[in-house]
C-alpha cells in the first residue's frame, strides 16, 4: 500500500468509526490492522475472495465474543486471526 492508499485507510477507519460510535484509538489499539488485511489476502487467494470479508467479519464476531467472556482485546483478536489463516492454510 502506498502512502495515498494508506491515508484514504486511515480517513475511512476515522470516519467509520465516528459513524459506527467507536472510539477510534481504542479501536486501533486493540485492532491489528496489519493483520486483518494479511488475514482477507490470505483468505482471498487460499479459500475465495468473496470468503475474505466475510471472514473478516466472523474474525472480528469472534473476537467480540471472547472479549464478552473476559479476553483481552488485543489479544482476543489475534487468536481469531491465527485460527482463520491456519484453517486457510490447511485448505
């Protein structure tokens, strides 16, 4: 990604976050952002694109479970990616 491509991110996770009423830096500071996206590249080329957000989504579904039951965030988030790029790799 280059530097335009990772400004209009930054721009669309700002405004998104503001119209979805997240706080923006918690979201950024429990979110792998990195992650996510290497997560749906995976995805898209192991699996389907179309697999890829909603993978996405059921990562992020995952994630808001685990924090429910009393995961930290952050880490929450990383366990639901490592599962789903592992289940694509074994594909």
């Amino acid at each position: 990604m280059n530097a335009e491509e990772s400004q209009r991110l930054n721009d669309w996770v700002r405004q998104l976050c503001e119209q979805l009423g997240i706080d923006e830096n918690e979201f950024r500071g429990e979110a792998d952002i990195d992650g996510i996206l290497s997560l749906a590249g995976v995805v898209a080329h192991a699996v389907l694109r179309p697999a890829a957000p909603l993978t996405t989504y059921l990562v992020g579904y995952a994630a808001g479970r685990a924090v429910e039951a009393g995961k930290d965030p952050a880490a929450a988030v990383q366990e639901a990616i490592s599962r789903a790029i592992a289940l694509a790799d074994a594909g």
